[in-house]
C-alpha cells in the first residue's frame, strides 16, 4: 500500500520555464561536493514510513529537490546511440553519464536539455569496466552554459542500504515535451564499484543520475534489470578517482559495449563464495541451470569469492565462450557448463 501511495506521489514530469541564453570555459578543479549535508527529517531513518505525516514529509523534501534535479539531467545522443546525463559543472559543462552511451571519446555528441532546447558537446574519457563517462558541452552563441542548473557530487562513503534516493532520466529516450522523468526508491546493497537500487528505470535513463535526498549526484544510472530491484548504478565515486583521466580523454576498463560476456545473476557475497539472490530471465545462467541461493565457488580455474569479483572473472572471457562453474546447492558441490552472452 505505501509502495504504490509513494509510486503515485512522486512518478513526476515537471516542466520549468526556458531561460534566455552566451557561453564561457574556465578551468575546471576536480568537482568534489565540499558543501556539508543537510540535516535530514528523521523519517528517511525509518525502515518504512508509518504514518500520512511521514508520507508528507517525504514528499515535501522530494517536491524541494525536483526542480534542480530535473533541470540538470539532459539527453545525451552520439550517433545513433541515446541515454541520459547529468551537469555537474556550468562553468566547464561538464556531464557524467555512463560510458556505454557514450561508446568512444572524441565523438561529437547532442545535448537535449530539461526544456528542449539543443547544445553541442564531445565526449571525453571513459572507464569501460566502471562504465563511467564524460562530456563536454560546446561554447554556443545563445546560450550561456554558465547559468545552467548543476548539481554536487556527493560523499557516498557512508552511504547504507535502505537510504532514500531519487532518480531522473529520460525513459525510452528524449520525449519533446516530457521533462525529465522523477522516481523514488532506496538503496538495496553497496557494493565497492557498484550501487544497487529500487528505483524504476527502463531503457533511455542509462546515464541519469542517482541524488541523495540533499540532492547530490551519488551515482549515474548503468544496468537496468527485467525487476524493480535490479537496477544498478556507477557510485560518483568512480568519476571522482579517475577524474583527471576522464578530463584528458582516456579510454580504458573493459573491452567496447558488445564484447563485453555476461552470465546474468544477481549476488552477494558470503564466506564461501557468491551466493545467488537472483537469475535474469533468458540470460546465460538461467539456460544453464542455476537458481537463486546457490554458491559459485569457482570459474574455470578460478576462485570466486563475491559478486564483484565474479563480474570482473566474466570480462576476461568472450561472448559465445563456454565456461565451467562450479557452485554450491543444498549442500552439494555441482558443476554446469554456461555459454557466456553478450552485454548490449
């Protein structure tokens, strides 16, 4: 009941006026938030809201973040390829978003902004095993990308499963007239390079942002699952690491969006391996066999022992490879043999 009140409240399209626009570049630090958090209602503490009074709560700080949130998520289009972005810097224009949007640096790039209107920009570095990427918005004659909406990365160092978070993009790509498209949920587990959310996206929202509610950038939108809770973000953490060699135009991580192998799990880790907590529908695990709560202790030849792991062994193979997992069921040791599928 509260999870459909709450869907209700807060699925919100808002539309904000266009405002008269010259551009300028200046050197750009790394943009790390130094702005303290706000103190929040202690309702984002609950485990779920009790009562209408904490319902309005939630909703009077999300309707106070939505405005800005909204105004800074863009469209990013390079070629045929469409996803979402956030600004983060209007003195430089610099966007995040994610790099399999992007797919090379150096690529010319359209941006769509919340009100429709139209900006140039080129694509800058990429981390292909992150999937973090950046672009650059072009100077342009009518309008000065100084006076647009951007928002802070923030500190997700401290950041828990159960937080409410907020999260806008453009699904099924840029719709002329929608704004930017607003959805609430919490975090459902942290993991080093990886967030896990609730927050309902579908395809077109890759490379949106994920806000905390004092509306700071905590992530950036990078898989989208067949369920609610199966969505998957890039912590800004990842932007802010490797910041400088975004900045230059460097490419590295993993192989080009296509070449990347996927098995399609879901875990977590335990002491003795990856534990399953879920199968994606029609992907490699599924054709294979494995089922939720068995124990991948091994590929091939090497140990596994948690799900960010077991994703960084899968990206040292290649779409179409066979490869032999061994796992843990009722107790029993088995081994299947999964043909890898290609990420797209």
């Amino acid at each position: 009941m509260l999870r459909s009140l709450l869907t209700c409240v807060f699925l919100l399209s808002i539309s904000v006026s266009a405002i008269p626009l010259v551009a300028q570049d200046i050197k750009v630090q790394k943009p790390v938030s130094v702005v303290p958090a706000e103190k929040l209602s202690e309702v984002f503490f609950k485990t779920v809201p009790d009562s209408l009074e904490d319902l309005q709560e939630i909703e009077r700080q999300v309707t106070s973040l939505t405005r800005t949130a909204i105004e800074s998520t863009v469209s990013v289009r390079v070629g045929e390829a469409q996803g979402s972005g956030v600004i983060i810097d209007n003195k430089a224009g610099y966007i995040l978003t994610a790099a399999h949007v992007i797919g090379l640096a150096q690529k010319n790039a359209t941006i769509i902004l919340h009100d429709g209107r139209t900006l140039k920009g080129r694509t800058m570095g990429l981390n292909r095993g992150l999937d973090a990427g950046l672009v650059k918005l072009v100077e342009d004659d009518h309008i000065d990308i100084s006076k647009l909406s951007a928002v802070k990365m923030g500190d997700i160092s401290e950041i828990e499963a159960g937080e409410w978070v907020m999260a806008t993009g453009h699904p099924n790509g840029y719709q002329s007239g929608r704004a930017p498209v607003v959805r609430l949920g919490r975090i459902v587990s942290r993991k080093k390079h990886l967030l896990q959310t609730d927050c309902t996206l579908i395809g077109g929202d890759s490379g949106g942002p994920l806000f905390n509610m004092q509306g700071q950038v905590v992530g950036i939108h990078s898989r989208i699952g067949p369920s609610t809770s199966w969505n998957f973000h890039i912590p800004v953490s990842a932007f802010q690491d490797d910041w400088e060699k975004l900045v230059s135009g460097d490419m590295w991580g993993a192989k080009p969006l296509g070449q990347n192998a996927v098995l399609g799990v879901n875990g977590e880790d335990t002491d003795r391996g990856c534990k399953v907590t879920a199968v994606t529908r029609g992907f490699p695990a599924e054709i294979a066999g494995l089922h939720t709560n068995d124990i991948i202790i091994q590929l091939n030849d090497e140990k596994i022992t948690g799900i960010e792991q077991l994703a960084e062994v899968v990206q040292q193979y290649k779409p179409g490879q066979t490869v032999q997992i061994t796992l843990i069921r009722a107790g029993k040791n088995m081994t299947f043999e999964v043909q890898l599928a290609a990420r797209d």
